[in-house]
C-alpha cells in the first residue's frame, strides 16, 4: 500500500509539473545537462524503494503525509510560475526576483521541493526515509547557498 501509494504521489507531482509549471520552465530542465536533476530522480526512486520497508500505515500518517505533499507541489508550481529564470542548472539570472512568493522566501521552490520530500518520508516513517529527506535537504542547502553567491552580485 505505502509503495503504491509513494509512487502514486510522484507521478502526481510529475503530472503537476507537466501540466501546471510554465512550458520555458520545462523546456530549460529538459535542456540542463547538471546533476540536478539526476540526484532529484536517485532520492525519489530511493523514496519508492524505502516504502517496502514502511511501517504500518495510519490515518493520521497518511493524512499529514498527503497534506505536506499536495502544499509543497503547490509552492513548488507557484515558485516556477513567479520566477521565470527558474532551472536547474546554477547560472545568475539578469535579476533578483523579489515578487510574489519570493517576497516571503528566498527560495520558495525549494521550500516546496522539500516539504514534498517530508510529506513521502512521513508516509514511509522509517530510518531510510527519513535519511533520504536529509541527504535531499543537504542537497538543497549546498544549492541554495551557490545561488545565494550568484544572487548576491545583483
């Protein structure tokens, strides 16, 4: 159930992006020979794998495990819809984006990126899980700061 469910969750989000983030988005990920996107795809299929040791699923862990994913999807569209230099790669931008959600976060899309990471590792609530939430949060910290080095030229 919790395998299904796990990977359920990824192909929604897969399908979120694909019919709800801005095309020139997609197209420049599509594009980015970086690593990104290949340490992003590793996590989440270890997050699929980590699901066969699950413990029991309960209401509750379901529920918030649902409910953390579908806000992290929705910050993470709405953080690719606001910035339009968005990628994957790590190249300064002409300018520093500083509307909508990047108002209140400097990196919202991370933060969406994340809290769909904790939402699976919630449902899966094991030891792998919750390492691979913590080796995607290193990842996203190691990232956030090399854009904070690009950002702060402009």
């Amino acid at each position: 159930m919790v395998v299904l469910l796990t990977v359920g969750l990824w192909l929604v989000a897969f399908g979120a992006n694909i019919f709800l983030a801005p095309k020139h988005t997609l197209v420049a990920y599509s594009e980015d020979n970086g690593r990104a996107k290949y340490v992003l795809w590793g996590l989440m299929l270890g997050t699929c794998i980590t699901a066969f040791w699950a413990e029991p699923l309960t209401a509750w862990r379901l529920v918030g495990g649902v409910v953390l994913f579908a806000i992290g999807t929705a910050i993470a569209i709405k953080a690719l819809h606001d910035n339009p230099f968005f990628r994957g790669d790590l190249v300064a931008p002409p300018f520093r984006i500083t509307t909508g959600l990047y108002q209140y976060f400097d990196h919202p899309g991370y933060l969406g990126f994340a809290l769909r990471f904790l939402g699976v590792s919630f449902i899966a609530n094991n030891g792998m899980s919750v390492g691979l939430f913590f080796a995607y949060m290193l990842f996203l910290l190691f990232r956030a700061d090399i854009e904070n080095d690009l950002l702060a030229d402009l």
